[in-house]
C-alpha cells in the first residue's frame, strides 16, 4: 500500500511563486507515472502536469511556461513549481500515483492553493 502526501499550499497574490511537495510512502517500482491534478469549486478535477519513470513530463496549456514538475526518487518525492501565478490557478491540488502494472491508482489528500488578484 502507497500513501501520498502532499504539502506547500498557501496563499499568494498574483505573479507570485508557489512550491508544492508530494512524498510517496512504499515501494513504488520502476513503472509509474507521478502527476499533479487541481480541482476548482464548482470544477471537476484538471490534469495540470505529469511526469512519468522515464522522466517524460507533460503539462495542461494553461500552465505551460509557468509550472514545472519535477522528482527526487531518491526521496520518493515529487515537485510543482508554480511560477507567474494567476487567480485562476486557485484550486485544491492533488497528488497522483499510477502504477500500470498492478492498475493500482493512488491519491494524496489534496492541499489548497489560493492566488488572490
């Protein structure tokens, strides 16, 4: 079993920055895919950026050139780092594991992130 975690959501105004961390618990293989995914009020939950085990990363178009994902496997961690932000970037964030080989789909307990104007 894998736990998520997730940590650095706050509040900021806009154009500033904003770090988010997600610490995974476990054995989490050699085959995954790592993303962060937001969900603002009255919203359904949004891909924002994905990285997988080979490093691939991939980005929603609203957040390409301000947000960048990154991961420690030393650490079994993953970042997003939130550049330029916007107010409409104000959701709550969640942390994503898949791990195809056993169809198991983790998730974190989300953290808020509010950008004020």
């Amino acid at each position: 079993q894998v736990q998520l975690e997730e940590s650095g959501g706050g509040l900021v105004q806009s154009g500033e920055s904003l770090r988010l961390s997600c610490t995974a618990s476990g054995n989490i293989g050699n085959f995954f895919f790592l993303g962060w995914y937001r969900q603002a009020p009255g919203k359904e939950r949004e891909m924002v950026a994905t990285i997988n085990s080979a490093e691939i990363t991939n980005y929603a178009d609203s957040v390409k050139g301000r947000f960048t994902i990154s991961r420690d496997s030393a650490l079994n961690a993953m970042y997003l780092q939130m550049n330029s932000m916007k107010p409409e970037d104000t959701a709550v964030y969640y942390c994503n594991l898949k791990l195809p080989k056993w169809g198991h789909d983790y998730w974190g307990q989300g953290t808020q992130v509010t950008v004020s104007s």
